[in-house]
C-alpha cells in the first residue's frame, strides 16, 4: 500500500493537503499530519489531480475516512488548499462533536468544496447517495447533505 503524509482535516473543517513520500512534514501550529493510503495512486498533473482508488483510508486526530476512490483537485501555483476533493463508493466517516461524542457519516459520494469570494470563504462537504448521519442520540437520512464547515451546521433535506 502506498502510504503519503498530508495535512487534512477531515468533516467539519475542510480538508488541506500536502501531499509527500519520504520527507518529513512541516508540522503548521494548528493541525497535525494526516495519514493517508490506498492500494493505488495516480497523479495527473496537467489536470492537477491526485487520484487515490483500492481500499482508500484516511486519519486524523478529527476523525476516519474510508472509501474506494479519493480524487483531490490542487489549485494552481503554490496554493496546497485544495478546491475540489471527491470521495466515491461506501463513503465512511468517522468523527466526534465538540463534546467529544461519536459521529457516524455514511453515503455514496462526498465532495469538499472550498472558494474564497469577496473575503467570503465557503467550505462544505456535501452527501449524496443513501446519505446517513448517525450520533449517540439520533440518526437521519437525507439527500442532499451538506456541512457547512464554516458555520458548523448540518443541513439534511428529507
């Protein structure tokens, strides 16, 4: 399995990445390093994407992500904020609220989406497909789902 370091955070506040093999991360004040690996991995770089499918699992101190396809779009220049990232096929998500309780997020597709407008920044993670939530009180279904990492707020259509 191939195994990259990155910094993500996972549900709740987005995702950053910086994607290396066999060098050590420069550890920023607020986050930690993101473990990352899956069976396989493709890197387009005309497209700016990397592409991460068999098996994908991702951890952090926020939380677990598990899938079968991870694809992360980079913007362009120096910029390791990613603007698009994708999770497809049994999307699993593992995390805890402000409490410290457990939170179970289950659907087929994920995708992260990140811009800043105005000096307006909008970061959500949007569930799609059999989309669950589940915590120690209730569980819920619905599609759309989307978090919407700024303000902290879940909003589940039914």
């Amino acid at each position: 399995m191939k195994k990259i370091l990155i910094l993500c955070l996972l549900a709740g506040s987005g995702i950053y990445v910086l994607a290396q093999t066999n060098l050590t991360a420069k550890k920023p004040a607020a986050t930690q390093p993101t473990e990352l690996s899956s069976e396989h991995l493709y890197y387009d770089g005309d497209a700016r994407q990397l592409i991460y499918y068999g098996h994908v699992w991702v951890t952090n101190e926020q939380g677990n992500l598990t899938c079968e396809r991870l694809t992360i779009s980079l913007p362009p220049g120096n910029d390791q904020h990613p603007t698009n990232v994708v999770a497809e096929t049994n999307v699993v998500i593992d995390t805890q609220d402000e409490k410290g309780q457990p939170k179970h997020i289950t659907g087929d597709k994920a995708v992260y989406a990140y811009s800043v407008l105005n000096l307006v920044t909008n970061e959500t993670i949007t569930l799609t497909g059999h989309a669950k939530y589940e915590d120690a009180q209730v569980w819920q279904t619905g599609e759309p789902m989307i978090w919407d990492c700024v303000r902290h707020h879940l909003d589940i259509a039914n």
